[in-house]
C-alpha cells in the first residue's frame, strides 16, 4: 500500500525491520543506543548542545503539544493561538483543557496568518504572554513560518510554542536563531519518517529549568522528563517506553542524515508538491490553497460537486488500487487531502494520480471543480 496522507507516512523497509526485535527498555545497550539519538534530535533542530536539549515523551503529536503547553504557560495564563486551521483549533482546546486562557487570532484556513494581524493582535493584548502556532496545518497545507512570525513576537517581547508536528525536519528552522522560541515540538512518524509511537520537544535548557513545576501533571511535565534524565543518565525513561518505535527512528535518522538532512527533504517534498499539484489541476480539482501558499507536506483540493461524488467511495476505490488516502475533511469547506511526505518520490505520486483519474471515470464523476 503506498500512503499518501500526512502521517503516519510511509517508510523504508530498513525502518519497519527495527520492529522486529524484542528489546529491553533498560538494557546498557539500548540505553546507550537512545541516549546518542538525543544530541542529533538537538542538531535537526539547529539547537547547540549544552544550551538546547531534546525530550521524548511516548504517545501521539497531541500529547506533546499538550505537554508543551503546560510545561512552559503557567496554569490560568494568556496563550495567544493563530488558530487558522483544524489543528490550531484543537490547540486551543488542549489549551482550553490544561486551564490556560486561550485568545483566539482566527484567520481564513487557506492562507497563513500575516505579520502585521499578529503585530496588531500581541499589541492589543499585552497580558498574552505565549503565542502558539502550527506551522504545518496539515488540514489545509498553508504553512504558518516562525520566520516571518517568529520575530513578530520577539519585537513583543512574548514567548513561541512552535507546533512543527508535520513539518519538523523539512521545513527550515534552527531553534538557536529564535530566542523568543520556549519550545519546539514534533513526532516520529512525518517528515522524519519514523514510525508512530513517540512525540518530541526541544527546548533551551535554561527555559526549562525556569518554568519546572508549572505543569500540573507528572506525565505532562517536561521538565520532570530532562530533570530524570540528569538523574539516571541520558538513555533513561521515567515510564515504559515504544522501544521498537524508538529504535525505529534512530535508523529513520540516519537515513535522513544520509539524504542530506533537512535541504533534501525539503527538495524532494517540494517536487513531490508541485507534481501533485498540477497533476490534480490536470484532473479538473481546484486547489484549496493557492500556489504562493501551498506547502509542500499536503496538498488539499475542494471536494468536487459532481452529484456522483462521494469521499467515503473515492477512498475505498483507491485503496483497492493501492492507494491509501485521509477519508475525511478537516477544513471550514468539503476538501481532500493528498500527502506528499514519506519515503515516497514523483513516481509514487505519478501512480497515485493515475490511479485518482480512473477512480474518478469509474465513479462518473465527471464535475470535478468546486462550486
């Protein structure tokens, strides 16, 4: 089956292998064996050893953020959210959740939030002293960029909680060139191209030590999770962790390392984009994003208002083709996702699309583009 969603993704069959083993959480050599995975987690991020440190905490990209969250906004705090999209959205309820006060700064789903909405809004609540944003709304495939927005909260004195969960890895960002940034989080299984299992933060060290105790949860609380591995020693867990997972994305790395790091990534999930892209236009789909702010881990087109239409049999059709794609819709509009993440080339997008033309004609669908 070839995955073409945005994650888990597909992998190499090297990856997969690692999951073959029985393995001891607490044995010396997978200690060791994890322990040398954290500073090369720190180098991805472009953080400085010694300065930046990684944490892995088991569990899915929302259980990292929420351990984010409340690692680094104290409890009854402001926390501004550029909630543009499905998963800025559910941002906001984590938050909402954990008892920090969310201030909202919505924004259309297909276009990423400005500077200049941000600048206004920082000014206009100056008790927000946290600004949250998804990178990657992998609802949509806009792309938020710390870049842009990143110094727009650092002119306003505030911190950033950077959600990269689908777009770590690939998109460029190196954490020692933000300082305004407390924490950037992300998972094994998206651009990385690991397997499900583990989520990650990287954060300066000394943020850390600042905000230990804000928490209000032992499992969420990162900065318990780095105060036990100074305790115990690098490769040590407090509970029991997706060993095999982790494992797992050790070789994802190196594989990734091997590629070239991150301008590589970036440069085949860019062609994979831009093939998908005119190749769903060459079907009749309008894109849900236009060309200047598409980015390159999905690709989201409107629904087609064809009266043979249906989302439920279009991926059914296609996953007895081979091809496994999201069945259903995160955004303010009936669309469909089309991944471009995972150890996958044009090729594989080539047969994906060819595969989406004759689903379609055998569904009689035959008005593809939005209303």
């Amino acid at each position: 089956m070839l995955l073409l969603i945005p994650g888990p993704v597909q992998t190499r069959p090297e990856v997969r292998a690692c999951m073959a083993e029985d393995i001891a959480p607490w044995d010396e050599d997978f200690r060791a064996e994890y322990a040398a995975m954290r500073p090369a987690i720190v180098r991805i991020a472009g953080g400085v050893e010694g300065v930046h440190t990684a944490m892995p905490l088991p569990g899915c990209g929302h259980m990292i953020i929420e351990a984010a969250i409340r690692t680094f906004v104290p409890a009854g705090q402001k926390l501004l959210v550029v909630r543009n999209g499905g998963y800025a959205e559910r941002l906001a309820r984590l938050a909402e959740t954990a008892g920090r006060v969310v201030v909202a700064l919505d924004g259309p789903d297909n276009v990423p939030m400005s500077p200049q909405r941000l600048a206004q809004a920082l000014a206009e609540n100056p008790d927000c002293g946290h600004v949250a944003l998804v990178v990657s709304e992998t609802g949509t495939g806009i792309i938020n960029d710390p870049q842009i927005l990143g110094p727009v909260i650092a002119a306003a004195g505030r911190r950033m909680i950077c959600d990269a969960v689908s777009a770590f890895g690939a998109l460029p960002f190196r954490i020692a060139d933000h300082p305004e940034c407390d924490v950037v989080v992300f998972t094994s299984n998206k651009c990385l191209e690991g397997l499900p299992g583990f989520g990650f933060a990287v954060a300066p060290i000394a943020r850390l030590e600042a905000c230990r105790g804000q928490a209000g949860s032992w499992v969420m609380d990162l900065a318990d999770v780095y105060d036990h591995a100074l305790k115990n020693g690098w490769g040590s867990f407090r509970f029991t962790p997706a060993v095999q997972a982790l494992r797992a994305f050790g070789k994802a790395m190196e594989i990734y390392e091997a590629e070239g790091g991150q301008p590589a990534r970036f440069a085949r999930y860019s062609r994979n984009r831009d093939v998908m892209y005119a190749g769903l236009k060459a079907l009749g789909f309008t894109p849900y994003v236009a060309p200047e702010h598409q980015g390159p881990i999905i690709v989201n087109v409107y629904q087609p208002v064809d009266p043979a239409w249906s989302l439920e049999t279009f991926q059914r059709k296609m996953k007895a083709r081979g091809v496994i794609l999201s069945d259903f819709s995160s955004t303010r509009q009936p669309s469909m996702r089309f991944g471009c993440i995972g150890a996958i080339g044009e090729e594989d997008i080539r047969f994906a699309l060819k595969q989406a033309e004759a689903v379609l004609e055998e569904m009689g669908v035959g008005q593809r583009a939005a209303a």
